[in-house]
C-alpha cells in the first residue's frame, strides 16, 4: 500500500432480512431487501437533515415493509426529480419524500438492467433480448419512445451521450438509440461477466477479465486506457481521482492517472455490491454496510510526498478546493522543489529543471546547485522557506544539499574529512547533461525575466524624463543600469535578476561548447555582467564573443582595436570572421550616435579599403565639413575620393566650401603634374591627365567654389583652358574669348562658350546674349587691341586690392568684394563694346587698321565669315557688317547674308498678313457691333421693370444684353452706383 486515501468504517450491522441493493439518499442509506422491504437507516446523531454520509453508526430509522413483491435488485435516486427507481420483479418509481409507488412500467416486466440519462430523462431497461427507452414526462408516468432487439442477454449497460453501451454476454456493443444500429468494440472475457461503467469526462471503462479497457463514446480503443486489476473485478465506482473495484477477496484502489497505480487494498470479505456517494463508497455485505470514507486531501498530500510519490501527491494538489488556492500553491510549489531535488539527484535533470520551473523557484536557488557557475554579486535576499513543506512532519531542504548526483559523486569514505569531500565537490566538472538542463531551464526562464527588466528601465526613463514632480521618488530610488566600462551597474531588483540569468546562461553555453549559442545571446538584448563575462571570454579564448560583449555594453573602442590586432594578426582558425570588412559593418550603426567616434576608428581600414570606408561616410550621414576636415588631416589623398563620390550620390549636398575644397585639390594635383613636367621640358597645353580632366570637368559644372583665388594660383604661361573657365565664372567673356582664340587657337572652343552664354537666360549676364557673338567677332577681326586689353585686364585682376581706403570701410569692403568685382567687370565690358561698336561709325573699320598689326598678328577674316554663316539667326546683321574689312568678298558673305536676308523677307511676309488679318478681325467686330446696334424692343404697357417691378410705361428705360430684361433707366444707374460703393467702401461687411 503505497498511502491511505479511504479509511473503513462500519456504517451498520444486523440488517433484519438480506440486503440486494443500497442507495445513498442525503446522509441516509435505502437499502433494498430480499424479502421486498426498503429499509432507511440514518445517522443515530444527526439532528438536521445533511447532504452527506457521516462517519458514525447508523441506525434504522423506518422501515417500508411491501416496497416491492419481490427482492429489489437495483435502486436509483433521482434528486432533480424528486423520485426513487426500483427494479424488483419490474421497474417502479417511487416518490422520495414519502416512498410511495407512483407508477410502474408494465412494459419492463422481467427487466434485469437499467440505467437512467439524467440530462434528458431517458430510463433505459433490458429485458430478455429486447431494449426499450422511455421518456419520463415531467409528471407522472414515462412515454416510450424507442424498443429494439439486440443478439442476446445484456448483463451490463450504460449511457454514453446519444448511444448506450452494452455489455451483453459475449462481447460490448454501442447501440444508437436513434436508429437502433449495433457496432461492435471488442469481445468480453471468458470469465468475468461483462461490466460497463462512466468515467468522469464521457469516456467508459469496459471490463476484460481483469484488466479495464478505457474507450471514447464512439467504443475507440484510448492508447494508454488500460487498468490492471489484481483479480477480475465484479462492480467497479469512480470517485475522482481514483477507481474502486470490488474483488472476490478485498476492494482495490487504484489511481484514474496513467499508468493507473496501485494506492490501497482494503480487504473485508463477502462484499456483495459497492455504491457511490456524494462523499464516500458504500460497500454492502450481506446484513451490514460499511463506508469508505476519503482521508483529507492535505494528508494524502503528506504521505505521498514522504513516500516519494510526488507526482499522485501533485494530482491530488489539484483537487484542492478554489478557496484554499493560496494553500494549493504552497503545496505544490514545496513539492515541485522536492521532486525536483530527487530527480535532480537521480541525473534526470531535463525533468529536474522542469519541476523548479513550475515551483516557480528563483533562479539564484537553482544555480546554488552549479557551484562552478560564477555569478555576480547582487542585493536580492532569496528566501528559499517560503517554498519549503508547510507540513509539521516536513524536513526543510538546504539549498546546497543536492549539490551533485549521488551516482555522479560516489559517498566518500569514513576515513576522509568534510573539509576533502566539498573541496572534491567544488573542484569536480559539472556534466554536459546538467549544464544542457540548466540552459534549458534559464531559455524558459529568460523571457519573462528580460521582459521585467525591460519594462523597469524604461519606466525608470520615463520617470527621470518627468522631472522634478517625482523628486520624493526618485530619492528612494536606486541608480539606473549604466553599461559601459567594467562591471555593469544594476541595482533593481528585475535587472539584477536579468543580469544573474544572463551570465549564468553564458557561462552554461560555453562550458557546453556552444559558443555560437553565446555569440547570439551577446548581440542580442542582454544583463550579462561585463567584467565576470570578460574574464571568462578572455581565459577561454572566445574572441568572437568578446566582441559582442564589448559591443553590447558601448565599449566600441575596445571591441574595435580587438578586431583590428585579429586581422592583421590573421590567426587561420578565426581569420574568416575578422576581416577589415567587420570593422566598416561594426561601425555603421554607430554614425548617428557619435560620428567623431567613427572617424577616429575608421582610420584602422581607411588605407587597407578606402572605398568601404568613404562609403561608410555617405551612407552614415556623418556631416561632409566633419568628415572632409578629418580627411584633410590624416588621409589628405583621400579627400578628394569622397567629395566626389558625395557628389555622384547628392549634388545638393556638397556645399561651396566643399567644393571649393575639391576644385582646390585637382588644382594642387595638376600643379604638381604641370610642374613636374615643366622642369622636364615636356609639358604642352593640350596635353590631358585624368587629373586635369576632372579638374576641367570640375571648373565646368561647379558654381560654388572661389575663381578668384583659383585663378591666382594659375601660372601665368600655362593652363590656358583652366584660366578661360575661371574667367567665364567671372563674366570676362572677352578675356575668355581671347584665351581660347589667341592662346589656345581653339576656335570651336570659343564658339561653344558663346552658345552656352547665349542659352543661359535664367542668368545675369553682363551683355545681351547677342552681343557675345559681336564680341567674338571683334576679337577674330581685331587681334592687336584684343592682345592689349587681355594683357591690361589680367594684371588689373590678379593685382593686390588697393590698401589705402580707411580701416572704418574695410568690413564693407569685404562684405562687397565679390559683387563689386563683377560690377566693375561688368562696366569694363560694357565699355569696350561700346567703343567697339560707336567705332564702326567711322569711315574705317577696325579692321582696317589692323590689316598690318604688330607682332604678326592678322585679322582671323576666316573664322570671322564661318561664326556668321553659322550663328547668322543670333547676330545682329547691320553691326556685324559693320566690324567687317571693307575688302570682304560678298561672295564670302553668302552663307551668313542668304538665310538672314530670307528670314527678313519671311518675316515682313509674316507681318503684312498679320496686320492684314488683324484689320479683317477689326471690320468684323465693328460690322458686328452695328448689328447689335439695330436691336428693335417693342414696349407694351404691360411689361414691368425687373428692378423695380412696376411698368415700363413712357419712362426711358434700358436693355440688358441678353435683349429680354428690360429696366427703367434710372434703376439701372440706381444699381450700377450701389455696385460701385460697395466695391469701393473697405468697411463694408457682408452679413
């Protein structure tokens, strides 16, 4: 017997005639005779009517004499309905209070079984081999409703929600009382009669010799349902938890939990049938009754657990009553912790773990049992009491008491002293298996406990971003998680647990040579302990996950320098997870947050990947004027690489000083290069280095950099173009001209400058954009003067700005300086057209004069009539003839006078045909409005003015377009002066 769950007790004894049946009814007991006699006994104490029996002696209290004709072989109460069932030589019902017969079915005349369906008030009752269902009504009688015949005797039935099983001599079968179909389940045994009894949720417990057989309502075998009675069991009750079976030599209990336990044997011989209570068993010997009565939930509860029996113990702990929940938790919690401990000791760890888990113990217990796991130092009291036995009987566990498994550990000798064995036990390496248990347990553990953390640091941020209303509060308070260099600070109770678990699950991962694992937890969310965390990593050589832990707690400086020495040490087993290329990826979330940082630890890849690097710059967001100050500093060759990949992602975002910045370093390039050359006697204008190229293209579309100091730093005899783009962004068209006429001798270069002068409408320009081409001509046609004023002009530019004005105007000066240079460019161009062009009106062109010039130089007569035959439509053909050699060929001017003279001629065509159809138009509306002018009205005296609404009469009057309302006169102009005050009046409002 593995503990007491029933205690015997007898009930009564002398019964005057042999007893057939028994039913319990309240706290008394019916009890059904052999000579037909109902006898009621009850408690000889009892002073009030209870719903229950009582542990005491019973005695008769009344006895029914012709109850029945013959022996009553079964009996039912049926409380809802206030009626008794009987079933004698047929089936009565009685009425409770008073046993009178109410009713008797004739029909069951010779019945041997029935069973009642208390839901729908179905009476069910075998007769030879037929089967009938009735109804009760409600009042006084039953109605039948279904009869069908079955194989053979039934010796045992039972309602199974719509269907009645049976058990008929042979084998059990589930009839649907619907339709009356049969299917069979499976044989009964050779021996014992069949039995069929209700389990508590709908299924049935069908007997096979001495084995139960449990099986759905539809008669499906349950894969674990089988009960191994130690004898083929005669009657069979269920009382929650447990089964009970009358045997032949004692009653045998045993547990409704698979695998179906022994609990109790209770022999007491001749019992001839077993009855169910609302609180106990009735067993019914032939003249006495004795009861079992349940010993106290709490007690069971104690034995089991001193027996070991934790898992009966925690099924019982679940049958509490709701109102002692506090008392169930308690329990259940104690002994979770002692299964536990005895799993624990026995290497079944994985179960073990599980047990604390719903103990719902604290991790810091659990991990008391893993001395070799360090943990940091924390402000939590555990108080392991409140989980111990609440029993007077228990014996409190001390949390170092199952330390290690007995079979892991052998018991050490007599001989050896307590200070050896914890020395051994201290010393001794856990088991994979228990540091798998144990990570299994802190992964389910984890989440709420992370959760927790969580939800405390954030409100303690919300709090602290409150201000000074939660002073009072925030005093009591400890200092928030600050994670950084050495140990984490924790000082809440939920993050001091969350760092516990953390670095215990760290510790557990990697002695477990899940490293990986480890890697994980630190690049996630994570309390581990930075300084115990650290040692660890660094003692076993995990540097991958020292990483992450530097990364985790913001020490980006260390985990960064830790990275770069592993991959210029280029160690083979961990060289492919430390490239340069980890560096540029670590350092990417970090651009928001602290750039400077960046920068500064960008410099261990910025000359090993240049490109990633720049890259990591851009897509960073990491300021240009940080960045390009930076590089100006410590990479200066680089800069120019990332002003101009910033320049191919955003044009916007390089500001002018940046790219006066980028302009400025191509110059120094091709100033070395044109240097360089120089001294070798190899350099030549056109001669064209990717450098200068970017440098050209640079100067071409850029506006935000400085021509002026550009052009300072030009040499005087070399780099021409650069100089004619700097003096285009200056407005000096025709020192521009010049340069790429006299000293290039590009012509098409100059043409190109004019067009895109001329196409730039949207800017201020110092001349109209066709008198840019006159001033090519003139430059063409005029070499001498043009030489001269470049000469001039270029050393008035590059010349110091005068220093004798007063310091008083100096701020103003520098204010103006760039606009005041373009002013009086401007006025120096604008000047020179003028005298070019007021010249023209001499006798002579300038070309005259020039037909013999100093030096060499000769008009250019050619490109002169080429830039006219091509730009004819953007000249102005009257000045430009004008500016020509009085010995031009008209021959020569065909190209450029043709297509002019035809665009002339088309265009007074196009102007005499507009003015033409213009006057037509005029005509026409003027013929129009004399038609308007001949309307006719005809007034009659009926018709009203519609401002007024009285008739028109003789009063003068007048029409409104349309030529239907009709107005006197001084109405209209009534209404035309309103109109004309009410437009005019600011102060008038509408309502």
């Amino acid at each position: 017997m593995v503990h007491s769950a029933y205690d015997s007790f007898e009930l009564l004894t002398d019964c005057p005639s042999k007893i057939e049946s028994v039913e319990p009814y309240g706290s008394k007991i019916l009890l059904g005779c052999a000579d037909g006699s109902l006898q009621i006994y009850a408690p000889a104490t009892a002073e009030e009517e209870e719903e229950e029996l009582r542990k005491e002696a019973y005695a008769l209290e009344r006895s029914v004499t012709g109850f029945a004709k013959k022996p009553v072989v079964s009996m039912q109460v049926v409380e809802s309905r206030e009626m008794l069932l009987s079933l004698s030589e047929s089936i009565a019902f009685h009425r409770l209070s008073t046993f009178e017969t109410i009713a008797v079915i004739t029909k069951a005349k010779g019945a041997h079984a029935f069973c009642w369906d208390e839901r729908r008030g179905f009476l069910c009752f075998a007769r030879q081999k037929r089967l009938c269902i009735f109804r009760h009504d409600g009042g006084r009688g039953f109605v039948e409703v279904k009869d069908f015949g079955v194989p053979d005797v039934v010796k045992s039935m039972c309602w199974c929600g719509e269907n009645v099983c049976l058990g008929i001599r042979k084998e059990y079968m589930i009839l649907n009382a619907t339709n009356g179909a049969l299917s069979e389940v499976f044989t009964s045994g050779r021996i014992a009669p069949p039995l069929v009894v209700s389990l508590p949720y709908g299924e049935l417990l069908l007997g096979k010799e001495n084995i139960g057989v449990i099986v759905d309502q539809n008669g499906k075998l349950r894969p674990e349902g089988r009960i191994c009675w130690s004898e083929a069991p005669a009657e069979v009750v269920i009382p929650k938890p447990y089964a009970i079976a009358l045997l032949p030599r004692f009653v045998e209990i045993r547990s409704l939990r698979a695998p179906y336990p022994l609990i109790q044997t209770i022999v007491l011989r001749n019992v001839r049938h077993i009855r169910q209570s609302n609180n106990s068993v009735i067993l019914v010997l032939e003249n006495s009754v004795h009861g079992l009565f349940p010993v106290p939930l709490g007690v069971q509860i104690v034995q089991l657990t001193a027996a070991g029996n934790f898992e009966e113990a925690l099924s019982l702990c679940k049958l509490l009553p709701p109102e002692d929940s506090n008392l169930r938790a308690a329990k259940e919690g104690s002994i979770h912790i002692r299964y536990a401990h005895h799993l624990f000791d026995n290497c079944s760890y994985e179960e073990a773990m599980e047990h604390f888990l719903e103990s719902q113990v604290d991790i810091t217990y659990v991990l008391s049992l893993y001395p070799s796991i360090i943990l940091p130092k924390t402000t939590i009291v555990h108080e392991p009491e409140k989980f111990m036995d609440i029993f007077e009987d228990a014996l409190c566990l001390s949390r170092g008491s199952s330390t290690m498994s007995d079979d892991m550990e052998p018991s050490p000798a007599s001989h050896i002293s307590e200070s050896d064995e914890n020395a051994e036990l201290e010393s001794k390496k856990m088991s994979h298996n228990m540091l798998m248990a144990l990570i299994k347990f802190l992964h389910k553990k984890r989440y709420s406990v992370i959760e927790k953390a969580t939800a405390e640091g954030t409100e303690e941020v919300v709090l602290d971003a409150v201000g000074d209303n939660f002073a009072s509060y925030n005093s009591s308070r400890h200092k928030k998680i600050t994670k950084g260099r050495g140990s984490t600070s924790i000082s809440s109770g939920a993050r001091e647990m969350a760092s516990v678990l953390d670095t215990a699950l760290l510790q557990a991962l990697l002695l477990t040579g899940q490293s990986s694992l480890a890697e994980d937890l630190l690049g996630d969310l994570n309390y581990c302990d930075s300084k115990i965390c650290e040692e660890i990593l660094k003692e076993g050589g995990y540097l991958v996950a020292l990483v992450e832990l530097y990364k985790c707690n913001s020490m980006h400086r260390e985990a960064l320098e830790l990275v770069h020495k592993l991959v210029k040490d280029g160690q083979s087993e961990i060289a492919h997870k430390f490239k340069p290329e980890t560096i540029i990826e670590y350092l990417k979330p970090l651009c928001e947050t602290d750039p400077t940082l960046v920068l500064e630890l960008s410099m261990l890849v910025l000359e090993s990947n240049p490109t990633q690097t720049i890259e990591l710059f851009l897509s960073g967001n990491i300021p240009a004027h940080m960045v390009n100050s930076y590089l100006k500093q410590h990479a200066p060759n680089l800069q120019a690489t990332y002003l101009e990949l910033m320049l191919a992602m955003n044009e916007d975002a390089v500001s002018g000083n940046l790219q006066n910045e980028m302009v400025q370093v191509y110059l120094s390039e091709v100033l070395d290069w044109q240097a360089d050359l120089s001294s070798q006697g190899k350099w030549d204008e056109k001669v064209y280095s990717p450098k200068r190229n970017k440098l050209l293209s640079a100067l071409e579309s850029m506006s935000g950099y400085n021509p002026e100091a550009l052009l300072k730093r030009l040499p005087s005899d070399a780099l021409y173009e650069e100089r004619a783009i700097l003096l285009g962004k200056m407005n000096q068209h025709e020192l521009t001209l010049s340069l790429y006429v006299h000293k290039l001798h590009v012509p098409e270069l100059a043409l190109s400058y004019c067009d895109r002068v001329y196409g730039s409408t949207h800017k201020p320009s110092v001349t109209s954009p066709s008198n840019i081409y006159l001033m090519l001509l003139q430059i063409y046609l005029n070499p001498r003067r043009t030489t001269k004023n470049y000469e001039k002009r270029i050393t008035n530019l590059l010349s110091p700005r005068s220093t004798t004005l007063p310091r008083a105007n100096s701020k103003i000066l520098l204010k103006t300086r760039s606009r005041g240079s373009k002013k009086i460019a401007s006025i120096d161009v604008a000047e020179d057209i003028k005298a070019s062009l007021s010249s023209t009106d001499s006798s002579k062109s300038d070309a005259d004069t020039d037909e013999f010039p100093e030096g060499g130089t000769s008009i250019m007569l050619d490109e002169a009539i080429d830039l006219l035959s091509r730009r004819w439509d953007r000249i102005n053909g009257a000045q430009a003839l004008k500016l020509l050699p009085k010995e031009t060929k008209l021959q020569n001017l065909l190209s450029f006078l043709g297509p002019l003279l035809r665009k002339s001629s088309e265009m007074y065509r196009n102007c005499s045909v507009v003015q033409s159809l213009r006057q037509s138009e005029n005509l026409q509306v003027k013929d129009e409005l004399y038609n308007k002018r001949k309307t006719v009205v005809k007034i009659t005296g009926d018709d009203m003015c519609s401002l007024c609404h009285k008739k028109i009469g003789t009063s003068v009057f007048a029409i409104y377009p349309n030529g239907k309302t009709l107005v006197h006169f001084v109405c209209f102009r009534d209404s035309q002066s309103m109109k004309a005050v009410a437009k005019g009046s600011p102060l008038r409002k509408p309502f």
